[in-house]
C-alpha cells in the first residue's frame, strides 16, 4: 500500500455510508441472483429507478472533498475556487459509473488502481485547468472512494463472491490498516506543530559521526541515508535464532527491549526509526510508522545530575529540543492517548544499577497510561535480566553481528562517503578475510568504522587486537588529526598526545567511578583544574578556560551534548581510557569488587589489556577467587575471566589453565542466550566446544549457535562434526549462518553434506551463488541479497529448483521464472505490494505465498490451479 491511498486520511466509518448512497438497495430475491451484475444497473443516481437526486449526489462529492480537505490540512494549500472545483471533477468521474461497460466482479478483479485510473479515464476531463496540487488531492480522494466501491460491491449478496474471495479479503485488509492510519492522524489543531516537530527530528538525528571521516577534506558527518545499515535482529528466548530486519521488529511487536553489545548499532537504530517516521515520505517496508510520532529519550540524559525522569509534557524539554516551548497544552498527552507515540529509550545500560529499579517503574507507569503506542527500549546484554520487562509483555531481541555481507557493504560505503578510491576497500576486505583475529573485530559498525580509518590512514598497515587497534585509533584522533587538517598554528596551544590521553582518562575513570556516561561541564572543569599541578608544562601555557575547550574541540574524543554536559564520543573510548587510569592507579581490588556490573564489563577486559604481567595475573586470579566464592554471580565472573584471554599477550601458564578449567564449567551452554554470551568469550571457546557425542539435541543445538556467533574460519571444523544432524533446528541454523564464513570452504566442509530436506539455501551474493552452482544447486533457494537476475537463471539449476523464496524487495517482471520448469512454489518473503500480473503460465506452479500483510495486485491474471496463501507469523 502506498501513501497516496491514504493520503485522503478517510476512515470507514465516514467514507462507506456515503458510498452506499450511490447505489440501489438489494430488493426481495436478491440473494438468489448467482451471476455477475452489471454496474449501470446498481447506482441510484441515474436511469429509471433513480433514488438519489442530483442534489443529493453532489452532497456525497462535497462531503467527501470537505472532509478530506479538513483531515489533511488542504484547505492551507488550495484556494476555496480550487476546492469547489475538486468537488466538480469527483461529481464527473463518480457519474462515469453508469458508463463503464463492465459487472461487479470485473471491477473487483481490477483491484483498486486499476478501477481508479478506469474512473479517470471516462473522466479524463474532469481535472483540466486544476494545478498539479489539487489534482493531486482529487486523486487521493478518488482512489479511497474507488476502494470502498469495490469493498461494497463485494459485500452484497448478488456478488459471485466464490470466485473471488481473496481479493474480497485483500479489500478489506487494505480498509482496514488504512482505518489504522486515520486513527493516526493528528487533530487539526495540532498539525502544524507536529510538521515542525517532525522537521526539527528528521534533521536532528539524520547525520551520524563516522570515525576518521574528518581526517582531512572529508565530511565530519554522514548522512543517514548513507550511513544507516540494516542489520539483522533475533529474539531473545528461542531455542533458534530466527533472524530478521532490525528495522522491522517494532512492526511485529509493539514493546521491544534491543540487546546488543557496544558499538553494534543500537542508537543508529532508534536514530533511523525516528528519522523514519519524521519524513513525509517512506519505505514501503516501514510503512508501520505513518503517522508515528517519535520520541528520542536516551537515558543518559534523563538521568543526568540524578535528576527525576520526565512526566510526558517534560520529554522534549529534558532532552533539549528547541521546539519544546511552541508544544501545544495537552499535545503529548493526546498523542500518547491516541496510541500514535513512538518512543525510542536508549541506554539502560547506561544508568546506574541502583537507579535502574526507578527506571523501571517509570516505565511501568508509562506503559499503564498509554498502553497502546509503540516501545524501543536498548541496553548492553547484560545490563538487565532477561525477563525484566516480561510482564509488560516486551519481547526480547538480541542485535545480531555484522556478517561478510554486511561487512562488505560498510567497508564500501566508508570508502565511498571519506572519498577514497576503491582500490583502498578491496585491500581492506582482502586483509579482513584473510586474518581472522581481525575479521572477528569487524562485526559491529563502531570496530568496522575504526578500522575503516585505520587502514586508510596507515595506508594499509593495520594492528592486530583489539588493544592495539584502539592505541592506534587514540593517536590517529589525538595527534594526527590536526595535522593532517593543517588546524594547529605555530603560537597555539600544544597539547602532546600523551598529556591528553592523561587528563581525558581522568574524566573517563570519574564517570566510570560514578556510574555515569555524561559530566557535567562544571565537574570536569573542576577535575582539570585539580589535575593541572601534576602536569606544569600544561600549566604554564594557560588556565583551565583555555585547556577545557581544546580538549572538547581539537581530541575528536570529547563533545558536548548540552552547554552543562561533556560526554564521549562512544561508550567504548570511556571504557577503555577508564580502564587505563585504573590500572594505572593500582585500583586492582576496585575492579575486580565491580567486576559483576554490566558498566565493568570492558573496563575489566581493557584493564587486563592494559596491564603487566604480574599485574594480569594479580586481576585474573582475584576475579576467579571472588567467582569461586560467589553463587548468582559466579558463571558471569567465569565467562569474564574467559573473555580476558583474548586481551593478554602474555600470562602466567597456571591462570590461564584455572581460567579454562573454570570456563569448562558453562559447556555445553544450557539455553540460547548463555550461547551468545559464551561466544562473546571469543575463538578460546572453540578450544572448549566438542563434538555431538554425549550431548542432547538442545544441547548441540547451543554448541553450533555459539560457534555460529564466533564466526571465525577457526570454527568450521568444530561444525562439520554437527554437518549430518537430523535435527532440522540444527541444520537450518548451519544453513542460514553461511553468509558469516567463507562460502566455499564453508559449503565445501559444512553445507555440502547437510540434509537438505525442507530447508532453503540462501544467496545473497554472486559468490554464495556460484557456489552453490557448483555443488549442483538446490530445491529450495532463498534470494537475500541483490543479485542480477539474468545470473540467477544462469547459474541457478533449473532441473532441481522446486521451491524459490525471495526475501528482498524486487521490482521487476516474472517471465523469466518460465526458465524454471520444476518450480512448484514462491514466497514472497518482503514486500508490501506484489504485482504477479506477469507471472508466466506454469504447469509446474502450484501455490503463492505472501505476508499477512503484503497486497496482491494482478492475482485475477494468474492460471486458476495456482492457490494464493498467507503467512501470518
């Protein structure tokens, strides 16, 4: 469905009246009519049994131009002469009813645009001398009455409605969700306000700070558009993961509570939803937020000074939005009554744990009184547990990584938006699969963009972990930058590297300290100030005045949300420069008492990074006896340790056995969600993981989940021992995690020795599909990705193609799925709008399968033995 047909914002309840008006009333006998009736001899407004009168019918025309002139703000546009004409050519084009020399159920099987553009062609005069506005506003309105036409045609009992119930049911769906948008539509009153909201959020939140695309010429700021990738998302408590569109997850549900780790996208997400939603115009995927009123709250800033959270008239005003103060009295209030708020909740992770408890019931009273909007809430995975919002009914979904598909995908956009030739991507990606340790830190778009920036300003040469790619990332923002950018003068102030790095970690552990991820500016001037007499070569050069907005403007590091607040530019920097001042400090007992907290998390892992090696052994064996003395906490503080490995060069042999030995422990994970925190651990699990042998079909089942997730090349021997599993969760799930290893050595040693019945291949790349070619193909194909549809009939094998599932929008004709002479079956898997009218005639082809919510047009032209079905999952 398209916003032009709701674009008149006319319900049901008002539109289906008046159209019923314009037709005869069903005498005695009708029902016993079982043949088709022709049009001419239903209206009411002409011929012998005429019951409405001229007068009356062009009552209907102007109620209906009136009312929907009223609903969307025509009236502010067109001048009153334009309007008086609007209502002459819909009298015309409704008139043209007695002309069209067709029945009921032909009509029916034109479908809505199709009737529409016969109306206007018996009516092609109707709009001359009327500007491109108006006859743009005649158009919406014509095109919601040609749909209740056909919806009332469909309802009488003289309609052969046998040959055509599911274009009956589509009609009534389509009335349906746009009965749901009206109910979205604001009052009057507060439309204008609302356009300039929107304007103010679509602008606000639609450019995103790319790291190292300020190097030198590039633009500081990328704009959503380009930068925004959608990624996949799974729920939470599934024993499979089911995987689908980040962006989608509020259109199947209502109250989401967004898992993910740091850097994988959770804010850019609420971002995209709000800018979404704030466009006049839209996807059709994300149709679901017409007329949505977002509402970015990040919690941060909510919580900022310990203040209280907002009541619904404060949210603009707490977050800062310029506009708060020209809100309308009671607008909120209205638009969160009306179910039509959207409200993106960002960073539980980021309030203190002791003040999470009030978050929650904030939450809480909110949901009681406004149940029916839609909820974004984000947080780190471990920051709540899993069924902490469970009785407000929120599901629970986890953002997935970045796979090769999605890494590719960044890596050339990066390169394209710094203007970077291609040769620069192409290297990257050729480093990115051919180290895997590397590989393994590009999949989430905060580590994919540091490396992106890296590689460009290292031309080429890239450290390996993940300490060493955020030392490098450190000088490249701290001291190369304004090199590079010929900013910094010969009388300026200077600032070494190594001196910033010290005051700004300073701010980093105090927030760290504190609980928090925003200061106010006024602390951190007082923290500067008290810093200054340790460092007299600062000092000396100027006051604190001078030093505070250097740092804020030359580090790159630092930003300033509001005029009181300092913040960093990402949560990762905070940890890890807080890390650094701790270890520094000594603070060993302090991390390690912390250590279970979820806002420790990587500070723990960093400190071990950062440390020596007597003083890794001192942090890893204190956080093993606090685990082997703790009961709720010990698994966590187990995984922890485990995670630690990763990030020390060099450790004592007996602590790394006694934190393997403790990591043994969690294996085989026991449910979904231990596996996803295991693989977090890093490849050293895969050292932990065995075989099939012993283990219960769920436990196997976790075991492939968690080495899935690794996605190291490391981890494909561990799964080819899972490759003949009856089990079909096990095998889907090996199946659809292709596209996260290399696709030959990954179906040569795992898929190609895979069960295949009832599961479908996905292809999302020209590579998956070569070599799926290669291996003779597949009864059922799943389309992911963008591919040239002349190279899928090529490499495609037509003589074991049965089942063909698309799962990506695709505008284009269907002959060309004549090539494939055993396809019995096609699922459209995406898609708001599918147009089969040129589907070839098939012997083959049996059944058609589309969304719940997917309208179908051209469905009268398919051959009569292919039966159309809907998913409603």
């Amino acid at each position: 469905m398209d916003l032009t047909l709701i674009g008149a914002r006319l319900a049901s309840s008002f539109v289906a009246p008046l159209v019923k008006r314009l037709f005869r009333a069903e005498g005695p006998g009708a029902g016993m009519v079982d043949k088709p009736v022709r049009i001419g001899l239903l209206i009411s407004f002409a011929g012998e049994k005429r019951t409405l009168t001229d007068r009356d019918f062009r009552a209907i025309s102007e109620q209906l131009v009136e009312r929907a002139a009223y609903a969307i703000g025509a009236r502010e546009r067109l001048p009153e002469y334009e309007l008086r004409a609007v209502e002459n050519a819909l009298v015309y084009s409704l008139r043209s009813l007695g002309e069209l020399d067709m029945d009921d159920v032909q009509a029916v099987s034109l479908g809505h645009r199709g009737f529409t553009q016969m109306l206007r062609t018996h009516a092609k005069h109707s709009t001359v001398g009327l500007s491109s506005d108006a006859i743009e506003f005649y158009d919406r309105v014509l095109e919601t009455a040609a749909l209740h036409i056909l919806n009332f045609f469909t309802q009488r009992s003289t309609f052969v409605a046998r040959t055509l119930v599911e274009q009956s049911k589509q009609m009534q769906e389509l009335l349906n969700r746009i009965d749901a948008a009206v109910a979205r539509t604001p009052s009057p009153a507060d439309s204008g306000f609302e356009r300039r909201y929107a304007s103010y959020i679509a602008q606000a939140h639609n450019e995103l700070t790319i790291f190292g695309l300020d190097l030198t010429d590039a633009p500081e700021r990328w704009p959503m558009d380009a930068a925004y990738l959608s990624l996949d998302a799974a729920v939470s408590d599934t024993h499979v993961e089911h995987l689908l569109p980040a962006d989608r997850i509020l259109d199947r549900h209502a109250r989401v509570l967004l898992r993910g780790v740091a850097g994988s996208g959770k804010t850019t997400l609420a971002q995209w939803l709000a800018v979404t939603a704030a466009r006049p115009g839209m996807d059709e995927r994300l149709l679901y937020l017409h007329g949505l009123v977002p509402f970015v709250l990040p919690l941060r800033t909510l919580t900022r000074r310990n203040s209280s959270l907002p009541s619904p008239e404060q949210f603009l005003t707490s977050i800062g939005c310029p506009v708060a103060s020209a809100q309308p009295d009671g607008w909120i209030d209205r638009v969160l009554t009306s179910g039509r708020g959207l409200l993106l909740i960002d960073g539980i992770d980021e309030v203190p744990e002791v003040e999470r408890g009030s978050v929650r019931q904030w939450l809480r009273n909110l949901l009681h009184a406004f149940p029916a909007n839609h909820w974004l809430i984000t947080s780190r995975p471990s920051a709540v547990r899993h069924d902490w919002l469970s009785a407000e009914d929120f599901v629970e979904f986890d953002l997935a990584p970045m796979s090769r598909n999605d890494v590719t995908s960044f890596v050339k956009r990066w390169h394209h938006a710094a203007g970077v030739g291609d040769s620069y991507a192409r290297s990257l990606l050729k480093t990115l699969w051919s180290k895997q340790d590397l590989g393994r830190l590009a999949i989430n778009p905060l580590m994919c963009g540091l490396i992106c920036a890296l590689h460009r300003d290292r031309r080429g040469y890239l450290p390996e972990g993940r300490k060493e790619l955020y030392d490098a990332a450190l000088s490249m923002m701290l001291s190369r930058r304004d090199r590079e950018r010929g900013v910094q003068s010969s009388d300026d102030f200077r600032m070494s590297e190594a001196s910033q790095v010290q005051i700004i970690q300073k701010i980093a552990y105090w927030m760290i300290r504190n609980g928090r991820s925003e200061m106010a500016k006024s602390d951190a001037v007082d923290l500067l100030r008290r810093a200054l007499p340790a460092m007299p070569k600062i000092a000396e050069q100027g006051s604190v005045e001078k030093i505070y907005p250097y740092l804020i403007v030359r580090s790159g590091l630092l930003r300033e949300p509001s005029n009181e607040t300092i913040d960093f530019v990402h949560r990762t920097f905070q940890d890890y420069l807080g890390a650094r001042a701790a270890v520094e400090a000594l603070d060993f007992d302090y991390i390690v008492a912390n250590a279970h907290l979820d806002q420790w998390e990587d500070v723990v892992r960093m400190a071990v990074a950062h440390a020596r090696p007597n003083e890794r052994f001192r942090l890893l064996s204190a956080l093993l006896e606090r685990g082997d003395q703790s009961g709720d906490e010990r698994g966590k503080l187990y995984l922890l340790a485990a995670a630690c490995l990763e990030h020390a060069t060099e450790l004592d042999p007996q602590v790394h056995r006694e934190v393997q030995k403790r990591a043994e422990q969690l294996i085989p994970p026991q449910s979904l969600s231990e596996a996803r925190e295991l693989s977090e651990v890093g490849p050293v699990v895969l050292e932990l993981l065995s075989g099939p042998g012993g283990m219960s079909s769920e436990e196997q089942l976790f075991v492939v989940s968690t080495a899935t997730r690794i996605a190291t090349d490391g981890a494909i021997p561990l799964l080819a021992q899972y490759r003949d599993s009856d089990d079909l969760d096990i095998r889907s799930l090996l199946v659809n995690s292709w596209n996260r290893f290399d696709p030959g050595r990954y179906f040569e040693e795992v898929l190609a020795h895979v069960d295949e019945r009832g599961l479908f291949f996905p292809v999302s790349t020209i590579g998956e599909l070569c070599v799926l070619a290669e291996h003779g193909g597949r009864a059922r194909v799943d389309i992911t990705g963008a591919i040239p549809l002349e190279l899928f009939r090529e490499e495609c094998n037509p003589a074991r193609l049965t089942h063909l599932r698309i799962s990506i929008e695709m505008s284009c004709t269907w002959e060309w799925l004549r090539y494939f002479h055993r396809l019995e079956r096609v699922i459209f898997a995406a898609g708001s709008t599918v147009d089969v009218s040129t589907f070839p005639k098939m012997a083959s082809l049996r059944e058609m399968e589309v969304q719940n919510n997917t309208e179908i047009l051209g469905a009268e032209k398919l051959v009569g033995y292919v039966k159309i079905t809907r998913n409603h999952g």
